[in-house]
C-alpha cells in the first residue's frame, strides 16, 4: 500500500475535535468555529448568517456541522443562505471536518461552519 502525505499548504485543517472544542493547526478553539479561505474565527451558530454570507464569493461549498448528530437545519437560516444561491452540506461535525479537510488538501475553495460536539 502506498501511503501520501497530505499537503495543506496555507490552509487550516482541523486537526481534531471534542466536547466543546477543535483543534485547528495545532491550537485549540472553544465553542463553535468557521474555518475559511480568509482564516479562523469564532461563529455564533444559526443566529450568525451574515459571518457565512460574507464567504459567498470566495468558496464553492459550505459545510455546517450540526454538532455530535446530524440535525435538521433551521429553516431561517437554510432560506437566508440559499436566496444568496451558495452551496450547503449539512452533516453532523465529525464527518463535516472529515469532509472539509479532505476537499481542503484537494485545494477546493471551501469552508467549515461547525457546532461542538
């Protein structure tokens, strides 16, 4: 088997996660987390459309994590982002990061709106 080194060149993976908190290149974040082109920060969840809107033009999917289990998103928040036309996936967080990261290191233009588990 032949294993390769996955290359993240600028951007910012999430290394790991837990109860309450990610890991992001190597430093740890509390609470919820939005992870973009532009960089890190920290996201208010549903009530904070417009952190999410502000990506509209620089990534070509957004992934939300809904925290420890895959949850319906509200649907305020789902219209509001898609009358803006951009592109969602909503799963749970664990197979948000994994997702993430793995178009990430394919250098996709994506980002990660995720909830702790």
């Amino acid at each position: 088997m032949r294993l390769n080194e996955i290359s993240f060149d600028d951007s910012l993976p999430v290394d790991g996660y837990g109860p309450g908190f990610f890991r992001v290149a190597g430093e740890v974040h509390e609470g919820a987390l939005c992870l973009a082109p532009t960089g890190r920060g920290g996201w208010g969840g549903y009530d904070d459309v417009e952190t999410l809107l502000a990506l509209k033009d620089r990534i070509d999917v957004l992934f939300i994590g809904t925290g420890a289990d895959m949850a319906y998103l509200p649907r305020a928040f789902r219209e509001r982002l898609e009358a803006e036309e951009m592109a969602i996936e909503a799963m749970a967080t664990g197979p948000a990061c994994r997702t993430y990261n793995v178009l990430l290191s394919e250098g996709r233009r994506v980002a990660l709106a995720a909830l702790p588990v």
